[in-house]
C-alpha cells in the first residue's frame, strides 16, 4: 500500500522552477530551433514567399533534391561499442589549411535577398567557427567586403565562366589580391535551370511589387523594413541587376565552357583550385589528370538538371578511383551533422552547406547562422560519440552502409572513345 503524507512546502518550492523569461525574440526564437528543419520553419514565417522559394526550391519536379536529401536518410550507422570517446576531434586539414569542422558555407547568390544581412552574417560567422566561407560570383557583398567580415579565416571564391571572359578573369584577380586560397571553378550551370517555383512567383531582382508580393508581405513587414532602409542589392559580376533570375543567368553563363577554360583559370589562379558540380568518376579522372587540387560532387543543390545523379551515391567510387590522388568533397542535400559523419565516413575530406546556411540567415541573421553551425556541430560531436569514433580519421566505410531505394535497372554503357568507335565503323 502507497504510504501518502502532506506535501512540504519546501520540496514543492525547489520542483517549481521557473525559467527566466526570454526578452530578446531573435535569441528565444532561434533557442527553440533544435534542428535544421526548425530554422526552415522559422525561416519561412519570416520571409517573403519569392525569397524563401528561391532559396527553398529547386529545378523543375525538384527530383534531384529530394532524392539527395533521401540518400542521407537512407544509411544505416554501425557503432563501436565500449570504445569511449568523450572528447572528440571535429577538426580536418583542407586545401592547405584547417577548418574546425568538416564543413564549410557553399556559394549561394543572391544573398542580400533572403536577410539583409547576407554574406556578411555568413563570412562572420565561418570565421567565429574557424570554417571556410565561399562567396559566389553571384554574391550580394564584394570580394573586398568579405574579407574584411573574415579577415584571418578562410576565404574561398566560386567562379562562373562568364560570356565575357574579362569578368571572370578581373574577379580571379580581385580574389587572389584580397587573400582568398581557394576557387571553386564551377561546370554545371551552363544555362539556368528551369526553377519553376521562382516563375510561378515572379522572381525578380530587384522584388516586383505586386498585389500577391504586397498581400504575403503583410505579416512580414520587418523583412520589408529591411530591403528598403539597407544598401541596394550589389553583384559581384553583374553589371546589370534587372529581368528574371533565368535571365540572369542566361546572360552571365557560358555553354562553352571547356577545358580549355579551366587551362587559363588554372595558370592564373595562385592557390587551390577545386572543381564544383562534377558528377560521374570519368570526368573526375581527366579532371585530376588536368591538374586540379580537388573536387566538389555536386549537383548544385538539385537546381540545374533535375534527376541528375546523387552526389552521396557517387562519393564512394569517385573515392575509390580519386581519392588517393585529389581532395574529394560533397555537397547537396545536407541537413544534418549525420549526414556529414556519413560523408567523411565513405571517403570525403569535406562537405559544404548551402541551404541550412541560409535558413539560419533567414531565421535570425548573423545569430542565426552561429545557430546552424552548433546544430551541426552538435550532431557530428553526438554522431561520433555514438559510432566510438574520437576524430575524423577514425570514421571509415564500415561505420556506414547505404541503403538501397532506387537502383538502376541497368548500368548505363560506357562511353566510346574514338578509337573504339573507329575500330566499331570498320567492323
């Protein structure tokens, strides 16, 4: 029988604590955010609906993205056990220097646009975090701001090969000037990809004022407040900031853009050259063979060829054929600390971060990146505490199996040399 007494007034007093209230609304809104999902949440209450789906979406169905965020939950992890790891190593050596994590912030565009804060709240937080920070030929801050926000970290530069060359050459110059030691050469957007969501909304730079523009910024008006009192959106590139994003893209890129390209960028550039959107191990091999220091596989997020290739799939044998001769790294899809354990695990030396970046932006500015960061941060430390693991080099394949949902139903034919399709003619 339960022996009951009259409850001690001292004993209710020390259960009824009550937390201090948060009086600091961005602070108390991004502490509720314990994951990314959480950030895009708060991200899409509190931004425009053209913004938001520019950064949120992708090309056409979005296949590519869904499939690449799928891949990530599709692992299972095998833990080591009564291996301890109470303190764990998050820290890598790449492209020449250290990052205190394995991840960097991706070139985004357009930056400005989600949170007026922009690359500036990105570099200042990669450089609290001691990670690198990626600016995009697309950027909304130039080169020179940017390293000003990042003075003593890491700074990388992506580059779109231009319609006209002399662009993309000045801006080469302009980055390895300000101390940028890194260029991601970018090969998958020879043309824009058809991103429905941003025609469907009227996407536009500068923001169209229409009667649905005018209606979704109602309950947004701080957003508004910001665009409007704050320095007009400047490109790092573009000398011209009107039309359609697909317009301009279409005006800034170039399909012919060839390896011939990457010789002269290749002569110019000082420091690391790394390779942005590859996306079969062939081209990863005359890639190396070119000369280049690394490669990102990539799809650009799913927002250039829907239904291309999945980076995560491809990870394993790029590694394989590569791995010993170049810096392999991976982006796309990645929403958690998880997914980048499982990417160092199956051979990447780095993973890069676009959108979970720019939810965080959009969620709370500057703080919100630093809360990005430590989720991830947090789940890579738990992730690897769980697996046994007490640094990054300790993760191996065997820590990871990938799942298999879509298998192709037969693997596609090898691609004929000219010989072979010579000597195929005669026969």
């Amino acid at each position: 029988m339960v022996t009951r007494q009259v409850p001690n007034p001292k004993e209710l007093l020390e259960l009824m604590q009550f937390k201090k209230p948060e009086l600091d609304g961005r602070k108390r809104r991004l502490d509720s955010a314990l994951t990314i999902a959480d950030l895009r949440s708060i991200a899409k209450r509190r931004t425009p609906k053209a913004a938001f789906d520019y950064t949120d979406g992708a090309a056409e169905g979005e296949l590519s993205l869904a499939r690449a965020r799928q891949a990530f939950e599709d692992i299972e992890f095998h833990p080591g056990i009564l291996r301890p790891a109470p303190d764990v190593d998050t820290s890598v050596e790449i492209l020449g220097g250290r990052s205190a994590l394995p991840f960097g912030i991706a070139p985004t565009g357009f930056t400005r646009l989600m949170q007026t804060e922009g690359e500036i709240a990105g570099a200042g937080a990669a450089a609290a975090a001691g990670i690198p920070f990626t600016l995009s030929t697309l950027g909304t801050t130039s080169i020179e701001d940017v390293k000003a926000a990042n003075p003593h970290g890491r700074n990388w530069f992506q580059l779109y090969v231009m319609r006209d060359r002399e662009i993309s050459y000045g801006l080469v110059r302009r980055a390895a000037e300000a101390g940028f030691d890194t260029l991601q050469f970018t090969v998958d957007t020879p043309v824009a990809g058809a991103r429905l969501r941003d025609k469907r909304n009227g996407f536009s730079i500068p923001p169209q004022l229409t009667l649905g523009t005018i209606v979704n910024a109602i309950p947004r008006p701080w957003w508004w407040i910001d665009f409007l009192t704050t320095p007009s959106l400047e490109f790092a590139s573009l000398s011209t900031t009107g039309g359609t994003v697909g317009e301009l893209l279409d005006s800034a890129m170039d399909p012919t853009i060839s390896y011939d390209d990457l010789a002269v960028i290749r002569e110019m550039w000082p420091g690391k050259l790394v390779v942005k959107g590859v996306q079969n191990v062939e081209d990863s091999k005359r890639l190396i063979d070119a000369g280049v220091d690394g490669i990102i596989l990539s799809n650009h997020g799913g927002r250039q060829l829907d239904r291309a290739p999945i980076p995560f799939h491809l990870l394993p044998q790029v590694v394989r054929e590569v791995g010993k001769d170049a810096t392999v790294m991976v982006d796309t899809g990645i929403m958690n600390g998880a997914d980048i354990v499982a990417s160092i695990a199956l051979g990447a030396k780095f993973t890069l971060i676009g959108r979970a970046y720019l939810y965080g932006l959009m969620a709370g500015g500057r703080q919100g990146v630093d809360r990005t960061i430590d989720i991830l941060r947090s789940e890579i430390e738990r992730t690897m505490r769980l697996l046994g693991v007490a640094s990054l080099d300790e993760l191996e394949p065997k820590h990871v199996t990938q799942l298999q949902r879509l298998a192709p139903v037969s693997k596609p034919a090898a691609r004929r040399t000219p010989r072979a399709t010579a000597a195929a003619k005669k026969a």
